[in-house]
C-alpha cells in the first residue's frame, strides 16, 4: 500500500524497533552503479551469468570463470557504498538486535560499515578451496593471478559464492530465518521477491506478526502483502526512514 503516511509510519515503526531485520538484494547495489549482471547489460563476452556461475562450468573451464569473477571484482571495486548502505550502518547502531541479511556477494555493506551481516549468497572476495574448504579473504580491488590460484593442500580455490544450483550456507539460513522470526520490523530493501527461498523471508515476517516495510523501484509479488510499499531508490528512501 503505497500512500503519503506510509514514509511517516515506517519511520515510527524503526524509531519503536528493538529488533529489526533487513533483506536487501541487487537494487542497493545498482544504485552504486554495479550492473545485476543480467539482461544485456550483464553479457560478458557473450555468455549469460547462468551458463557461467555453476559448478559444472568451473569444472568444464575453471579459467574462463576465473576470468569472469575477476572481471566483475574490478567493476565491483570501483563502486562505493551508497546512502542507503550508510543508512542501514546508522539503523545497526541504533537497534539493539539488528540482523542485516542480503543476497548480494559485493561486501559493499561490510566497507559501508555494517557488521551484523549474513550472507546468503556468499562473498565475491572470498576464495574457497574446492578440496579442503578452506578460505583466503581478499581486500576489495586486491589482484589475483589470471586463473584460479593453488591452495597449500593442491587444491583449485574458486569464488566464495553459492552458484546456481548449490544450496544456501545452512548455518547462514538457519540464522536469517531465526532473525526474521524474531524481528518486530523487516525492511525489504531492493530485491524483486522471486528468488527463493530468500524471497520466503518476508512472508515468514508478515507470519509471525513483524511490521514489514518494503523499498524498491517497482512492484513486486510482496508489495499487496506488507504493511507499507515505498517505491524509489534505497539510497533517497532509506536516509529518510532515519
């Protein structure tokens, strides 16, 4: 429901908040100028993100991935984070329990500043060995070599991120899904609500009673089902809200 109040009461409802959990998705980060790397603006050398981003393509030609990866790492460290990241930075200090929960791999939220963060779909600055499983973090614009480096046990180490056809970090999951039950407001921040199970969140939310305030440029399946639909940019909404 989209009306004039709607921006008032979503502020009140933050204001009143003790514990408040955020879903944010690729529109925060568009909004930094990273493309969602999909449509014809996310082509790269005429492959779709779906042929590439699978386990069957890093094992069939773990290089051109590799490549892939790099070359979405460097437009992604030439962002910054936006006034929305900065403002959900403010609401984590403010809210005594605070969970910020996003589906983006970018880390634009951990250099905006959040620190209560879960990430569902892994981290694009994170190298994980296919053997061992264990983790090297990068710095954001860090370089790595042009093909997937060893790891000490001889392993290949590929990109931290869940690909298509992998399952959520059940830990990860288990910890969201627990936040968002326990949450007296849910902010819906930039995701189009048709992934799942992510987009399983706020229904759980509107379940169990939470206020649920979604931000996004357009409709989606959720805006008839929370209880206030802001449509604009997160980062002119969000500073507002505050």
């Amino acid at each position: 429901m989209l009306h004039n109040g709607c921006l008032e009461k979503a502020s009140q409802w933050l204001r009143s908040a003790k514990s408040l959990a955020v879903l944010t998705g690729a529109g925060i980060s568009a909004e930094s100028g990273i493309p969602t790397f999909r449509g014809a603006a996310g082509l790269w050398r005429n492959f779709r993100p779906e042929e590439l981003a699978t386990p069957e393509a890093f094992a069939r030609n773990p290089i051109l991935v590799w490549e892939w990866y790099e070359w979405r790492r460097e437009l992604i460290a030439a962002a910054e984070p936006n006034p929305g990241h900065l403002a959900l930075v403010e609401l984590e200090r403010r809210i005594p329990r605070f969970t910020l929960i996003t589906q983006n791999v970018d880390g634009l939220h951990d250099r905006a500043g959040s620190r209560k963060i879960l990430k569902l779909h892994g981290d694009i600055w994170t190298d994980r060995c296919t053997v061992c499983g264990s983790e090297v973090v990068r710095q954001p614009g860090e370089k790595a070599s042009t093909q997937p480096p060893r790891c000490e046990c001889g392993g290949i180490r590929r990109p931290g991120v869940v690909w298509f056809g992998e399952p959520l970090p059940a830990d990860v999951w288990r910890k969201a899904e627990e936040a968002v039950q326990n949450a007296d407001v849910m902010l819906v921040i930039g995701t189009s609500a048709v992934v799942y199970p992510a987009a399983g969140l706020a229904p759980l939310a509107v379940s169990r009673g939470a206020k649920v305030v979604e931000v996004n440029l357009e409709k989606t399946p959720f805006s008839s089902m929370v209880d206030c639909s802001i449509q604009g940019k997160a980062g002119e909404i969000l500073p507002k809200l505050l």
